[in-house]
C-alpha cells in the first residue's frame, strides 16, 4: 500500500514538490545556478582549505582515504579478538550451535592443512565471528574516522611518498 501512494504525486509521503523533481527533471528551485559540490565546498569557511587541499591532488587524497578505510577495518580485528579471548568474555550462544559450528571448522582446518582440532565448548571462532561484526557496525564511525584524518594523512604521508618517487624514478620520455 505504501508503495501506491509513493507512486502518485499528490500523495507521496515525498510532497509533490519533490516527485516532479523526480519525474520531471525540473529541481524544486530551477532560479539558482546550480553550483558544484566542491564549490559549495570551497565557499564553506569550515571546509575551504580541505577543499582547496582536495582540488590540487585529488589522487592522493582517494589513496589516503582507501589507507585509512583498510587500516580502520584491518586493525581492529586482531585488538577485539584478542581482547575478547584476554579477558575470557563468554559469548551467550546455544551450545549445540557452537558444537556443530567447531566440528565443522575443525573439519575445514583438517582439510587445509592445519593441524588443529577445536574443542566443543571453544570459543575461539565465536570470537572471530563477534570481532568482524564488532568492525562491521563499527562503519560509520570508521568512515567518519578516515574523512577525517585524510587530509593529514594525505599531507604527511602520501604525498611526501608521491614526491619521493617522483625523485627517484626517471620521468618516461613519451614518444
């Protein structure tokens, strides 16, 4: 039902005001020029130097955002999982669920290899498991981390490695 009425313009939830920007490609307010979001970005006093910074090595802050996302994501896992084992934290999980679970794991650590049998009532993989959901609904916060400190990273990291390379690779002649 809801999906209806968000069909029909006069009734959508939206107001008709923005289902004919939708279906007409006319914008609610077709006066203003429409400006970019980088200078919209550059006219905020807030963000003007960020967005100058941006303008001028725009690679380099894309390579220093992907860094931090990874590293945002990569290292936690190791802190939670050992945090969760160091202090011992037992996971409320049905102990059928996690029997099943350990044999199985046992079963795929055998045969890749590894020499190792989880006991029964291991929490071990339970404790994996929580670690990468911990970091998974970790995302906006990591996300809001890594736009955050890419600027920095970018000026203190990236770009003083681009400029190290540029120095000690020969620039190609092109043909």
């Amino acid at each position: 039902m809801f999906f209806l009425r968000c069909m029909h313009p006069r009734r959508s939830p939206l107001g008709p005001g923005l289902w004919r920007s939708f279906s007409t490609g006319a914008g609610p307010s077709t006066d203003a020029p429409s400006a970019s979001l980088l200078q919209r970005l550059i006219r905020n006093k807030h963000l003007a130097k960020y967005a100058e910074q941006f303008r001028a090595a725009p690679g380099s802050h894309l390579v220093s955002f992907l860094v931090l996302h990874e590293l945002t994501a990569i290292a936690p896992l190791p802190l939670l999982y050992f945090g969760l084992s160091y202090f011992d934290i037992q996971i409320p999980f049905p102990e059928e669920i996690l029997a099943e679970g350990n044999r199985r794991m046992t079963r795929l650590l055998q045969l890749a290899g590894a020499p190792v049998s989880l006991r029964d009532d291991s929490q071990m993989m339970l404790h994996l498991v929580t670690s990468y959901a911990l970091v998974k609904a970790a995302m906006p916060l990591r996300l809001g981390l890594s736009v955050f400190l890419t600027p920095y990273f970018a000026r203190f990291a990236v770009l003083p490695l681009t400029n190290a390379m540029k120095r000690l690779l020969p620039a190609r002649a092109t043909k």
